[in-house]
C-alpha cells in the first residue's frame, strides 16, 4: 500500500506579508555588477529596481538593450536603473560583456545578483516554495524617500516597455505632492486633474457639475 505524501499545514507556513504601494522598500546589501550597494545608497533620487528570471534569454536582453540606450533620459530626471536576477555575478559580467562586443551596447547600471532569491523574496516576487524565478519579472518605483510608490509584473513572454516605464515614472513625479492628478496616458506637457473636493461647503466652488472632473494644464 502506497502511503499519501505529507503535505504541509498551510496554517503553520509563515510568508512574508506582500510588499504594496506606500510601503517602505526592504532594504538589502549585495554585490553587483559595479560593486556592492545597499538600497539606502539611492536615497534621495528615485529609483526603478527591476527583475528578470535568467541572463542569456532572448526578452530579458532586448530590455537591458533598450534600458541602456534610454538611461539617460532616466538619469535626467533624477532616477537611477537597478537590474536583479538570480545568476550569479560573473554569469551577469559575461552577459553584459556578450552584450556589449556583438551589440556594441554597454550596460552602463549595476546589476545584483540574487542566488538565494533573498531579495526576489523580500520584495515579494518569489516565494520560498518556489522551485525556480521564473515569476522574477517586476519593476519597482521606489521615490527619493525609500517608500514604494508603483510596481509592475510581466509575464516571461512579454517584454518590457521602457517608453511606459518613463510615461509612469513622469505621473508619479507630477502627482508626488498630491496637490494634482494624472489622467490616462498623461505625458508631461498635457493637461494634469485636480483632485475632487472632499468636502460638500467646496462643490459650488467648482463652478459647474463637472466637479469631480476638473482640468488644469500642466504648467511644468
């Protein structure tokens, strides 16, 4: 007679809560590409810490690509790039290096390596009865402070846009203050929205029916 497999008590598994947006960043220490960091290394500017499952795969290459060709417009508007895989330094070294003699493109941000998935974990992206990364495809928007303020999840399939990631990166500068919103597919230069008042002496005030819906331009 075969005995039935010992399965867990799912009441007696702890998992770590799920990062969300206006949590504050785990903090880490690791090596990198360009030496060892820490996260509150980038205090003080905004930063985009993303993941991908593995060095030497097709979509995770056309991204590095395009995000080296682009790091400037992020650097311009104070925002440092930070990859994470699980390989191992000197796997992410040959990779950029790959990249670099056949592409002619230089990976010009560091890259952390993760192989006990001790980030990828702390940030949620990857559990620890997960067998392998292959769910390590997120980006973080962590602002000057540490705190989270936006994240996005891929599927292994589909790559990245980095047109978006620098249309969002924009919104969230613009509406840090909360003093205005960002409408769909705002891009600086549009028109931004006024939040809707919250309390009811300040909807005449809004001058017309349209109260929960005011426009004003961006002015910079």
């Amino acid at each position: 007679m075969t005995s039935s497999p010992c399965l867990p008590d799912p009441g007696s598994v702890q998992r770590r809560p799920a990062l969300r947006i206006g949590d504050a960043a785990p903090n880490f220490r690791a090596r990198t590409t360009m030496g060892e960091v820490q996260l509150r290394d980038f205090r003080g500017r905004w930063l985009i810490l993303f993941a991908h499952p593995a060095d030497f795969t097709p979509v995770c290459t056309s991204e590095f690509i395009a995000l080296a060709r682009t790091a400037d417009e992020f650097a311009r508007r104070d925002c440092d790039l930070l990859g994470l895989s699980v390989d191992s330094l000197y796997s992410h070294l040959a990779w950029i290096d790959v990249i670099r003699q056949r592409l002619g493109v230089t990976i010009s941000f560091p890259i952390i390596e993760d192989p006990s998935m001790a980030i990828g974990e702390a940030y949620g992206m990857v559990d620890r009865s997960d067998p392998d990364s292959s769910s390590v495809r997120a980006v973080y928007f962590i602002d000057p402070d540490g705190i989270v303020r936006a994240m996005i999840w891929y599927p292994l399939s589909v790559g990245r846009s980095v047109d978006e990631l620098l249309r969002m990166l924009d919104a969230l500068q613009k509406t840090a203050t909360g003093e205005v919103l960002a409408p769909e597919g705002w891009r600086p230069g549009r028109s931004v929205l006024l939040p809707a008042p919250q309390h009811g002496s300040a909807l005449g005030e809004a001058g017309d029916e349209l109260w929960f819906y005011r426009e004003r331009p961006d002015h910079g």
